[in-house]
C-alpha cells in the first residue's frame, strides 16, 4: 500500500539544503494555498520561486487550481514560503509524500504553518463565501489507519504518539477574529470542525449526513495530514477554510458541487482571505529565526 512509503531524514534534508543553496531567505512562516487560492503567494516582497518540478524530491501538483510553485519572499517583515498547490491523497501521493514539504519547511527554520482550504459546508449557519477557522479537525483516513505518521517513527522529528489536542493554536484563532471585526469581515467568519475525507469523488447524500450527525462544519480532502506532520514537528498551525459550496444533504435538492464553483468561489474571496492572513502575520509573534535544524 502507497501509504507506508518510508522517507528517509537524509531525503528531506537534502532537499532543505538544495533549497537553502537556491535562496537566501530562510523562512519563520509557511503557508499552503488550497484550491482556488493560490494569489496568497502573490503577496510576497522579494521573492525567490521555484517550480515543484525543479525542485529534487518534491512530488508534483497535477490538479486545476494548484500552480505548482514554492515561492519565498517577505510579508510585514516576517519571511515567509508558499506552497502555490498542494499534493493530495487521491492524485495518487502516498501519506508521505502530501506531507513532504512540512519536514522540510522544519528543516529550512520554519516555526508557524498557515494551512488554507477549500471546503464544503456541513453547519447549517454556513454559507459559500465564509471563512472558518479551523478548530479542529476529523481525520477520517487517520481513523482507518492511512496516517502519515504509520511507519517507524523519526524521533529527529517528534515522538511516537503526538497528542492532537490543542493542535489548532488558540492564540492564533483569537487574533483572526479581532482581525476579521477590525477588516469588518466578522459576519462571514465561522469557526468549526473540519473532517477529511479521501476523494475525490464529492459526497453523496447518506454520507453528507453522517458527517452532519458527527458534528463536522466542513468538509475537504486535505489539511489533516499536513497538520499531523507539523504537530508532530512542534511547528505552531493555524487553518482556514473557504466555504466554497453547502454540502448537498437533501434528495429534494437539484443542485451538485463541482470543481470549477469551487475555484470561482476561491476568485471571489481571494482580497479577503489574502487581507486576514496577511494581517495574522503582520501581528504574530516569532521567535528569532535560529532555530534551523537544532531540534532536529
Ligand atoms: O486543496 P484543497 O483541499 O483546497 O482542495 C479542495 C478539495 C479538492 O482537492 C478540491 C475539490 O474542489 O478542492
């Protein structure tokens, strides 16, 4: 099985360091841009960008709505690097691999991971367009097993069983609401379970349901592995998610979801999704960028 690929310390390390011979910045912060919002990384100064492509050891993004690009650059001070695209399970990645660039931003120096996401709504209160801040999440896969953690464990990087409390940082879910009512954005921000699913096939309606009944808000096919890996690592997460559709729960309803409404959605909302984590990190605390590889 694709999931119990095993990456060895040296693979990530040998990419960490080919990225550090290609750049001089040297990243606090990283972020993953979902689908549809990819214009994040275009808020960088100074930037250096690299395709997935060129980059030894990265897999490759192969879905509509993920550029493809790791970029690096500067944001309020703080540097920063992207994920223009992100790798998912059901492109044919193993675990491993989705997770890939986690370990690696651990490597460069990075200490905070801003995760973002497309998603559809569960919560009844919830329409396309808002924001949820991620809570916490369901990790359905992990559940059964498919967990990029499964395998031996690198205790370069963390222990064997990492707790998951407490895994979205309190502190960075405050300051985004005091961020949204100062942009005064407060009425589409939300805040709430996320659930992940594999895809990609969209829901049907008997599942809709039960994720409903299991109090999940939103739904996607991502997230949860990256925030293991990085929990994992010790690196500080904060997640958003764009309601991109309502998860269709009625055998009444006519309407179904598709990929390109998703991606419209994304367009829509990008100058505030972009305002809010630009905001976030202009007013996060970060400890002295010299932490690279000593934990590890
Ligand atoms: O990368 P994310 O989780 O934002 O992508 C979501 C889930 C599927 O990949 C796709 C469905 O439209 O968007």
């Amino acid at each position: 099985m694709h999931s119990k690929e095993h990456i060895s310390h040296d693979e990530y390390q040998k990419t960490a360091d080919w990225l550090m011979s290609q750049t001089k910045h040297r990243p606090q912060v990283a972020i993953i841009c979902g689908s549809g919002l990819g214009m994040l990384a275009d808020t960088l100064k100074c930037q250096d960008s690299f395709a997935y492509s060129d980059i030894p050891g990265f897999p490759q993004s192969t879905v509509q709505g993920h550029a493809g690009r790791l970029v690096f650059g500067e944001l309020k001070g703080k540097t920063c690097v992207c994920m223009q695209g992100r790798f998912h399970m059901y492109e044919g990645h193993s675990l491993c691999k989705t997770t890939f660039p986690i370990r690696v931003f651990k490597l460069l120096g990075v200490e905070t991971l801003i995760v973002t996401n497309a998603a559809g709504s569960l919560a009844d209160g919830f329409q396309p367009g808002d924001i949820m801040i991620i809570k916490d999440h369901i990790n359905f896969p992990g559940l059964v097993g498919l967990n990029p953690l499964c395998g031996p464990n690198d205790d370069k990087f963390g222990p064997r069983f990492p707790a998951m409390s407490g895994c979205y940082d309190k502190g960075l879910r405050c300051l985004a609401v005091e961020i949204a009512k100062e942009l005064g954005v407060a009425s589409i921000l939300q805040e709430g379970v996320y659930a992940m699913v594999g895809g990609p096939n969209f829901e049907t309606i008997a599942e809709a349901r039960l994720l409903h009944r299991l109090g999940v808000d939103g739904v996607g096919m991502s997230t949860a592995p990256e925030v293991v890996v990085a929990t994992h690592c010790g690196l500080r997460v904060f997640g958003l998610s764009l309601i991109t559709n309502k998860v269709v729960k009625s055998y009444e309803d006519t309407e179904s979801v598709n990929h390109e409404g998703v991606l419209e959605i994304g367009r829509l909302r990008s100058h505030t999704v972009q305002q809010l984590v630009t905001e976030l990190i202009d007013r996060m605390e970060i400890n002295n960028n010299d932490n690279i590889n000593k934990s590890i």
